[in-house]
C-alpha cells in the first residue's frame, strides 16, 4: 500500500512535487468507500430478511453514523488537497490524461446500491457513465443498478408498516381532516387580516391555493402515482404516509428507531450532496473553465450532479407537510416502549404471527396500540 503511489510526471522526467499529495488524497478517498460499501452491504443484508426486528434497525442506524463520520472526513480531505495551489496543479495535470475521478467504480456502487437510479443520472458528455470503467469494475456495476437498493428495500419496509389502517385508527384520514382544517384557518386569518392592501390579499390567497393544491396532490394515492409515472416522484404512496407518520410521532419510544433511519439516510444524502459541492467548488478554483481530465465539463457537471444525484429528498420534502401538533392517537405507548397485547387480540396475533408478545400482559384500560407494532415487520 505504501508503495502504491505511482508518479505519472516522475515517468516522464517532470516530477512535480504535489502529484504525491494528488494521488495519496485519491487513494485515501478509495479506502473509505471500500469502507463505506462493507457497512452499506451489511445493511442491505438486514433489510432483505423476511422480518426486521427493532435490533436490525437500530445496528442499522450505527451503521450509517458510522458512515456519515466517513463522509465528514471526505469533506475535510478536500482541505487538504486545497493546500496545493492551481499552478502547483498544472505541472503535472497533462500528465494525467485521460484519468479521471469519474473512473472510481467504488463510487458509482456506493450511488447505485444507496438508490440512484441510472436513468436519473447526469449524462457524462454523450457517453454512459460506465463507459470509463474498466471491464471487471463494468460488470460490478451493472450488477449493482439491478440488485436491490436501500431505496427499494426502505419503501419495501415503510408499505409493511401494518398501523396506518388498523382497528378504528385511520391515521391518513385523521391527519388529512387536521391539515384541511389548519388551511381552511389560514385562509380566514389571510382574508381577515386588516392590514393587507388588495394586492397583498391577492399573492398571499395565490401563495395559499398553490400549497392547498400540494396538499391535494399530496393526498391522493392517485395523483401521486401520477406523479411517480411523470418520474417527478419515486417513493410510493403507502410508504410515503408511513414515513410521515414516523417524523409526527418521532417522540413515541416505539419510534426512535425508525425516526433515526430516516434522519441518517437524509443526512448522508445532505453529506454527499456537501461533498460534490466542496469538489465543484474546488475544481473551479484549480481548472477554472476548462474541460476535465476523463472529458466532463468539470466544475458545471459537478453542480449538477450536487444538485440531481440525490437519493432520498423525498423524505426531505415531507416537511412541507409538518403540524407542530399531530393528531393524537397513540397514548397507549406514551409510557413504554414494549409491546403488550391482551390474550383477547386473537385477530392480532393471526395477522402478526412475528410478534413477541409479553408473557405478562399489563393490566390497562387502554385498547392495543396499532402503533406497537411497527418494528416487527413481516
């Protein structure tokens, strides 16, 4: 490994001493997405099981901090690498044709495997991005945008999330009857209010219809899956509201777990978008506007793919949908995190034959909780 360092400009008799911390940043980079994949592979290994127990979700969850801190050092190592100034670049750049970052196979398995799609992917000039690849790392990568993904295998889990719908508890219908109510108050308090002039009337009512309209579409599965058909959305329907669901009621202990999930697979979503930025940026400051080594546009294809690679700005975008106070509903876990079901749940335990249930049921005048159930999926 300590030997691995391989100088082009050396070869060919212009030795230029930052080449060395150039190709030492790249390799460190190749290291940890060796890294990254070993804990990304384990995790899609526990989301393929036919159950998943609160356990797997919460070695889960260590999995991906783990793999944010990584992220967090990506960053950094492009402080590093902008030690080296963009004259200090330039005596061996020529020597690096047609070598290009574009070329790490580990990279686009990390981007397949987490869930980008290949056809939502940036053209790379007019080839296919697997065209620089070498054979061997082609077929992996091939291999890698048909095999399941954390993005399918997390809708997969969030669809089997059995309490949406469940003995007297709607929560869709629920939560949709609070948000209708909430717009129809905001409504009034626009047209009531003394101080808006008639222009002002007009965009705020504007402004209002155009977040009504969104929440319309929000909750129809059928203009959803309309807009999933457009490719404007990916995360279907049911898993949508089940991902809602878990961000209102973060707070229930049975939720911490799954709540964690989400808000990891965000942040390493937010922390590779950080990190194509800060490489955007800092190209621009070494190459200006010139075309990059392996053919792209560099610094503009670099935004771009900030802007578009991401994987899962669905779950980002429920926030538009938030209420301070959610409807209330699940009081029977307010005071405990375990599950206990009554010997009468006779059409529970038929449903759920997974379940662990309590040998000594707690004596409670409480109905059981649908939300209960949620981690033990089958």
């Amino acid at each position: 490994l300590l030997d691995s360092q391989d100088l082009m400009s050396l070869k060919n008799g212009e030795p230029a001493h930052d080449e060395m911390l150039f190709i030492i940043v790249h390799q460190s980079y190749e290291l940890w997405f060796k890294q990254i994949l070993h804990e990304l592979d384990s995790i899609l290994d526990l989301f393929c099981q036919k159950s998943i127990n609160e356990s797997d979700i919460s070695r889960s969850v260590l999995r991906l901090n783990r793999i944010i801190e990584i992220q967090k050092l990506l960053i950094n190592q492009i402080r590093v690498l902008e030690t080296m100034t963009a004259m200090d670049f330039l005596e061996f750049r020529d020597h690096l044709f047609p070598s290009s970052g574009f070329q790490s196979s580990q990279f686009r398995l990390i981007e397949n495997k987490l869930g980008l799609h290949k056809n939502l992917r940036l053209k790379y000039g007019k080839h296919n991005y697997k065209d620089v690849l070498k054979k061997n790392e082609k077929v992996k990568v091939e291999d890698s945008e048909n095999n399941k993904t954390m993005f399918l295998l997390l809708e997969n889990w969030l669809e089997r999330t059995p309490f949406l719908v469940f003995d007297g508890f709607d929560f869709w219908k629920k939560y949709s009857d609070v948000i209708k109510s909430l717009l129809k108050q905001e409504e009034q308090v626009i047209r009531n209010n003394p101080k808006h002039t008639i222009d002002e009337l007009e965009s705020n009512l504007k402004s209002h219809d155009a977040t009504v309209s969104a929440f319309n579409a929000f909750i129809s599965t059928e203009k959803h899956n309309e807009l999933i058909e457009k490719g404007e959305k990916r995360l279907s329907h049911k898993a949508t509201k089940a991902a809602l669901l878990i961000f209102l009621y973060r707070d229930e202990p049975i939720l911490h777990s799954p709540f964690n999930l989400l808000s990891r697979l965000m942040d390493i979503d937010e922390l590779f978008t950080n990190w194509r930025q800060r490489h955007a940026i800092m190209v621009q400051r070494m190459i200006g506007g010139k075309i990059g080594t392996g053919g792209s546009t560099g610094h503009a294809y670099l935004n771009a793919a900030a802007d578009k690679h991401k994987v899962f700005s669905e779950l980002s975008d429920l926030s538009t949908f938030f209420k301070s106070h959610p409807p209330s509903s699940i009081e029977c876990i307010k005071s405990s995190p375990y599950l206990i079901i009554p010997d009468s749940s006779i059409s529970l335990r038929r449903s759920f034959p997974s379940l662990v249930l309590s040998p000594t049921p707690a004596k409670t005048d409480n109905p059981p909780c649908p939300l209960a159930i949620l981690l033990i999926s089958s």
